[in-house]
C-alpha cells in the first residue's frame, strides 16, 4: 500500500477494510473555502483511484464487477470510511464505484460539503415541504397576512408590489396581493429537507431581512392542467348504424355520452381525482376552466312543410343551465323551416368550477307540424378516422374541458409553489454569494458551520500558527521551492457581482464591483452572477418596490386590456420600519348603484411594511453591505495579492480540527492566510497546501501584551504540536 489512507466500508453489521495494494494511489484532498471560485461549493475529495478485485473487495463492493464490466458503467456509491493513520479524518464519506477494468474496481472518494450537495440533488424550490402554512387565498388571509409582525414571526405573510396596473391602497384589490417568504424560512426548510442543520444566519441583521417575494403569480403547471384534461369524442359503428343519434319526432332532452381514445388530441383526465364517466365530468380543482362543444347537426325538413323544425344543445354544470347576459353562453339553439347542416358549439369561457362541479351536454329537438318523415340527427359529417373493429371516430364532435392556468381566488396557496422556479442547491448557493459565505459540513454530524467574510477577518486573533509545520527540509540540505503567485482566480482589474437582468429594470442596475490595482489583469472580469434580478422603487406609487407582471396592451381601447409579463425571482430586505396603510376590499361590490341588488364594497384598513432594496443602511445594492462588509476577506486577498503553495507536515489531527474560516499565521512570512486547499494529503509525508494571504492594510492593529490582553496559547504566534 503507497499511503497510510484506508477504507472501511460497513458489512454483515461490522467495518472492514478495503484490500488496497501498492498501485492504490489514495490521496485525498481536503477543501471547502475557495475564494477564487466564490459562485461554487467546494468539497473534500480524492482523485480516482483503483483497488485490486480481491474477493475480499467484490464481497464488499457487493459483486459490482458482474454489472460493470468495464470503464465507463453507471455510477454506484456506497457509504465509507476514511482514516489517516488510523484517525478518522472522513467518518461519512461516500465512495463512488467508476468501473472495473483490467482486474481493478476504479473508485473516487468524496465528502464535507459533497454531502450537502448530494442531499439537495436537483430538488427545487417547490418541492419543499411548507404544507404546514397551507391556506386558502381570501381577503380575510390577506388581511391577516399583510402586517410586518405575521411575517416576521411566521416567515411569510402578503405584501404589496406595484406590478403594472393602477394601485389605489385605499381600495385595494386583495387578489393582487402576493405571499412574501423570508429567506431564513426557505433556508431552514431547505436544510431541514434534506436532514441538516447549521449555524444561524439570523444574528446578522442582514440575513434576517432578506425577503423572497412572489415574483410572478402562481399559476397551474402544463403538467398539472393536462392530467385534468378532457378532450372527448364521438363513437359510432359503420355496419350497424351510419346515424348515431337519430330522432324522427319531438325528444325530451338528452345528455350526451361522448367517448375518449388514447389517440391524439383525445384524451381523458390522468390518474387524478377528476373522472369522465357516463357523459359526465367532475372537476376536482377549484379554478377557471373553458367547457365547449362541438357538434354537427343534420335537420331534415320537407320542402312542401309549413311546418318546422327546433334543435338545442346546453352546457349544464350541476344540472344547470348558465347563460350569459346575452343569453348563449352554455346555450346553442337553432330553429329552420329548411333542410340545413348545421354545427352547434355551446362554450363557458373562464367558467368558476368548484371542485366536484359536474359538467355534462344535453340536446333536445322538437317538431312542429311535419310529416313523420322529416328527421334530425347527429351525423358523421367531414372528416372521420377509422378505428378499426368496424368503428369510426367522428373527428369534428367534440367535447372539451380545459383547467386555465390563472390561480384563482378562494384557491389552496401552497407557498412551495409561490417561490421562484429555482433549484434548492441554486438558492443556497445565492445566500452564499450574498454573504460570501464559508460552509463547512462537520464530520460526524449533518451539521454545517457557517462563516461570512467579515468573520473570516474577525477570526484572525484566533489565528492558528503554522510556522513550525512548514516543511523546512524535505531531503537533506535542500529547502523545498516554494511556489508564489500574484494573483488567483480569474479576476480582473474591474471585477463584477451581478444580478440577474431583467429587462424591465435598469440595466447594471444594483451590480457592484471590486476594484484591483493590477494592470496586467484583464480589464473587467463577472465575478458571479445572482439567480435574483434587482428591484427598483415604483414609479407610481412612493415607497414600495416595482415588479412588472403586466403591461398595458392596447391604449386606444375603451376599456384597458394587458398582457402579462414573467418578470425574473427577486430578493429584498424588509425591516420592521416604514409603515404604509390603507383599506383593503374584503368584500366586493354587488351590483351597481341604482340595480335593486346593489351592494356598495367593504374596505377594511390595514398597515404594513413594505420591502425595499437600497437604503442608507442595509443595502442590496451590491457595492454597499455585501461586498463592503460580507467580501470583505476577498476584497482582503485581491490586494496585492499572493497564493502560496507551500509543502506542510500536517497531522491527522490537523485535519479532524481543520477549519476553513479561520486564518493561519506564518511567522516567517509576516502575514496571516486563509487556507484555500489541503492536497493529496498522507500523515507519512508533507502535503501541498495553497494558501491565499490577507493584505495586513484590512486588519486592524493587533493588540499587544502590554494592553492587558493575552495571546491564545497555543495558537497566534507560537508553535502547534501533537
């Protein structure tokens, strides 16, 4: 074996030891806080390896040879451990089986924040579980929800945007307002999803602030809409019978039996609670839905007849007629003295069904004065598709019942679902960029150490002293070359934080920068880009924010219409100070002034506190709180920057205590560093560690013993030793 590393995977209730061998090149490398890569989440981790199939290593790999017999098979991943020297220095690792070649399994070793970013997966937003806050979207729960003290406490509440259309506070339609989530209840949720748990973000000011609000309203997915989908049509055997309604004299009216078929566009509602049985359907979704009906009609009439013929098709929804104020919505009726084809095509467009509504179509004729030998009938006129069996589909009867998109009010608010459609793993990785955050995943437990930046600076005086564990003398007589960059990462001399744009809002709009003094550098350089865009302040009304989701679509029409606009996610900040009231609608009016049944609308005050994005104090504009305060160990090491590589004799149990956020200090050097990666680690030789110095202009005068104040023992300027 060519290094001290082992592996322990767990079988028949025990730990054994993977056989390894003199070709197993097992080193692992340790890393969780590279500052050159800000935008990603580092890990700790192996390069491949290989081990020999010893039947001692197919037992503990369960066979895995006999499913992969070669490079390039699908990945397999079993828990293991990994120690150094005996010491445990990656207790939850997971080690992914690549393949087997040659008489070889090719693994890789993986651990720390892997963990974390394995749990997550491709999960997103709307999948969290915050079915504990589900409730229905009424004027009483946004009445409730609009006070700062309900979404401070709960982690979510309503609030008031200007999105495009006119606001009036004093008569505020309570369906436009959209739920707000905290950013700390979608963190929390996030972690707790995926069985971790971490420091608390909400000691900062900052992180207690942040808003996620409704950038868009909910609306009901293409896949959700489709499962309720009916699309029916119309069945009739050829060898039987060519007509398959007929009537020859006056009916009572009857329903409709339409049929489906699994051949496009026909369709039937998907394993949901809504059904199509017996000619009828039944919703099982509150919401707006368009019912139509399509259906071609022969009247048969004597030309010589005085007499005439009358034919009707209705839309009922629980056994009820709904007609329009004109008369015809639902309702298709036809009278003729004269022989006529005619297609009859009742509809209900953005009809209110409640769920366990039923819709069905019924038809009903009628014959005044005509000979016995007139007739009418639903007929297979036009296109018709064999089915085979001796049966014909009748392409153009038609029945359809479509669920629309709009969310409607009374409807079940699942907050999930108001959230932006975003990736879990891309919106922790946001609330890193914000605060330039150092995660650490600890050891033994699901648990995450958090640092920002500013405390990354802070821990400086509690700055571990690495001078004596420099690899002073690798082979007799010669020092170890040291290797030292001036610069690292790809950065400029200009170098971006962006949000998202969004072209409804200014462009550049909140970006901020970093400043380096180099001018070899590229000019400017995207550091990151935020999954949010920037917020600015309503043109139209002072003191809230501006989310555009409609746009006036035709100014010259009598009555203002708008097309909507899918404006991108948002974060904000939200403080308990800016109160702003007005009178919210909690019941609407009924009629109109002079109609017997008018009624005059309900308003009810209300206060709350509307989000901002820049202020004098806590700021999302990018070159205020976040880079000057939570970059600031960035801003730290790009001036005058330098990246050493430098050979170390660390111990295992250097490595059980590492800590990314805190800083080491190298005598020799004078200055403090913050450890960007521990490579290739192995407790019987020294490892390469880069190392990314702090400029010592960012750090405050350190205290001396002559203040009264003691140095940690141990630590700062004296030496470590195991």
């Amino acid at each position: 074996m060519s290094s001290s590393n082992e592996i322990w995977l767990t079988a028949n209730g025990h730990r054994e030891r993977l056989d390894l061998d003199d070709e197993t090149q097992l080193l692992p490398s340790f890393q969780a806080n590279d500052r050159a890569k800000p935008d990603s989440i580092q890990s700790d981790y192996s390069p491949e390896f290989s081990v020999p199939g010893t039947a001692h290593n197919h037992r503990l790999l369960k066979h895995a040879a006999a499913s992969q017999p070669a490079v390039g098979s699908a990945y397999v991943r079993v828990p293991a451990v990994l120690t150094s020297g005996g010491v445990e220095t990656l207790p939850l690792a997971l080690l992914y089986l690549k393949g087997f070649k040659e008489g070889r399994y090719l693994l890789q070793l993986f651990g720390g924040n892997r963990r974390l970013v394995e749990a997550l997966g491709d999960k997103k937003l709307a999948d969290l579980d915050l079915n504990r806050f589900n409730h229905y979207w009424t004027a009483a729960e946004v009445l409730a929800g609009l006070p700062y003290a309900h979404w401070a406490s709960r982690g979510w509440g309503y609030e008031v945007y200007e999105r495009g259309k006119p606001l009036d506070l004093n008569n505020l339609d309570p369906f436009t307002v959209y739920p707000s989530v905290a950013a700390w209840l979608v963190w929390q949720q996030i972690l707790a999803d995926a069985g971790f748990t971490a420091d608390s973000l909400l000691t900062e000011a900052f992180f207690a602030a942040l808003n996620v609000p409704s950038a868009n309203p909910y609306e009901f997915s293409q896949a959700y809409r489709d499962a309720r989908q009916l699309t029916a049509g119309y069945f009739y055997d050829s060898t039987v019978s060519d007509v398959p309604y007929h009537h020859r004299s006056a009916f009572p009216e009857q329903k409709l039996i339409f049929s489906y078929t699994s051949r496009k566009p026909y369709h039937q509602p998907d394993a949901t609670t809504a059904t199509y049985f017996g000619g009828t359907y039944t919703a099982d979704t509150l919401g707006f839905y368009d019912i139509a009906a399509s259906v071609p009609t022969f009247l048969g009439i004597n030309s010589n007849s005085l007499g005439h013929i009358r034919c009707k098709f209705q839309l009922k929804v629980n056994g009820q007629v709904h007609f329009d104020g004109f008369g015809s919505d639902g309702h298709d009726e036809l009278e003729t003295k004269e022989t006529v084809t005619h297609t009859f095509t009742p509809k209900l467009t953005h009809y209110l069904l409640q769920a366990g509504d039923k819709v069905e179509l019924f038809w009903q004729g009628d014959e005044l004065n005509l000979p016995s030998a007139t007739h009418w009938s639903i007929g297979p006129y036009g296109a018709q598709v064999p089915l085979g069996g001796g049966l014909t589909l009748a392409s153009e009867v038609r029945l359809t019942v479509t669920l629309l998109a709009e969310f409607p009010p009374g409807g079940l608010v699942r907050l999930q679902d108001w959230l932006p459609d975003m990736k879990q793993l891309d919106f922790v990785k946001s609330q890193m960029l914000l605060g330039g955050l150092t995660i650490q995943c600890d050891a033994y437990e699901p648990y995450l150490r958090l640092a920002t930046g500013a405390q990354l600076l802070a821990n400086v005086p509690r700055a571990k002293d690495w001078t004596a564990k420099r690899d002073a003398y690798t082979q007799p007589g010669r020092l170890p070359e040291r290797e030292l960059a001036f610069r690292f990462g790809s950065y400029g001399q200009l170098n971006y934080l962006k949000w998202t744009e969004d072209e409804n809002v200014l462009a550049g709009y909140g970006d901020g920068t970093i400043a380096v003094a180099d001018e070899v550098l590229p000019i400017t350089y995207d550091v990151a880009t935020l999954p949010f865009a920037a917020t600015q302040d309503s043109p139209q009304v002072a003191g809230l924010l501006r989310i555009l989701n409609f746009e006036v679509a035709d100014f010259t029409a009598s009555t203002v219409t708008y097309n909507s606009i899918t404006a991108k996610p948002r974060i904000v900040l939200r403080q308990a100070d800016g109160e702003l009231a007005g009178k919210l609608i909690t019941t609407p009016q009924v009629g109109k002034p002079g109609d017997g049944n008018y009624a005059p609308a309900v308003l009810t005050a209300f206060t709350t506190t509307p989000s901002y994005f820049a202020s004098a104090g806590l700021s999302l504009l990018l070159d205020s709180t976040v880079l000057t305060v939570f970059w600031a160990d960035l801003r730290a090491m790009l001036d005058e920057s330098r990246l050493i590589r430098e050979q170390f004799r660390l111990t295992a149990q250097d490595i059980t205590q590492l800590d990314f956020s805190t800083p080491v200090w190298l005598g020799d050097m004078g200055d403090y560093y913050v450890i960007s990666k521990i490579e290739e680690f192995d407790v019987r030789r020294s490892t390469t560690v880069e190392l990314c110095r702090i400029n010592a202009s960012h750090l405050p005068p350190p205290v001396v013993p002559s203040s009264g104040a003691e140095w940690y023992e141990g630590e700062f300027y004296t030496g470590e030793f195991f």
